[in-house]
C-alpha cells in the first residue's frame, strides 16, 4: 500500500494496535495519517512512519458488512446503472466485473483484480461519487 493510494474514509489497520480496523481521517502533506477508531478514539501520527499501517484483506465478512449481496460464488452491489460483481479466484484476492444496466446492451465487463477494503472503497467511490460504508 503506498501513501497515494489513500484518500480519506478509507478503512486500515495499524501494525502496532490490535484493536482492529480505523478510518482515516487526516493525511496531510507529509504523508502523517491520522486515524479514528469505531469507538471514536483517534490516533494522531506525528512521526509520519507510513509503515506502520496496513490495507484490511478484502474479506467475505467486509463485502457483507458494505451490503453486497451473495449470489452463488459472486458477491453483487447493484448501483444507479451498474451492477459491481467480485468473485475471490484466491484467497483474498477478488477479481471485479461491472455491468452496464441499460436495455439492449450487451457490453462485456472489465475484470480487475482487487485485494483490500481500500481498493474496494476507492472502485465504489470512483464509480458511484459516493463512499462505500458499512451497513448495520
């Protein structure tokens, strides 16, 4: 995972807590993330160590928790003109596929290759202008 590849709302794990998943929060031009818990605890890093953190596995658990659906071996989120289905070829290692929904077209999907929650939740914004979160 590299610096650039965050934006803010991304979900990570930080190597040294294990506490579980945190949202960024603050990435500001030094490349320190500041990050906050479920539970609301924030964590200011002020030594700027960008190892220190880590991209979540894309998990059957997470696809649930953002609310796609499971459809025999495919995982589907159906958005305003487009069906996003992923499909685990590896262990957490997901290929992606997007369908246009319009009448008559008979378009073939891109498949792209996907490993982590971040990736997942950059895709979903990109195509969608809104961010993918978790469903209660």
């Amino acid at each position: 995972m590299k610096i650039q590849d965050l934006r803010l709302g991304n979900y990570i794990e930080l190597r040294y807590e294990n506490e579980g998943y945190c949202e960024v929060i603050s990435i500001d031009k030094n490349g320190c993330i500041d990050v906050e818990y479920p539970d609301g605890e924030i964590i200011y890093d002020r030594e700027c160590k960008f190892e220190n953190h880590e991209p979540i596995p894309l998990t059957e658990e997470w696809l649930l928790k953002f609310g796609f659906i499971k459809h025999h071996h495919d995982y589907i989120n159906s958005m305003e003109n487009l069906v996003l289905m992923l499909r685990e070829i590896e262990t957490n290692e997901w290929i992606y596929k997007l369908y246009p929904i319009e009448l008559g077209t008979a378009q073939q999907p891109k498949a792209v290759n996907i490993k982590s929650i971040h990736q997942l939740q950059n895709l979903y914004f990109a195509l969608t202008s809104e961010d993918l979160v978790l469903k209660d």
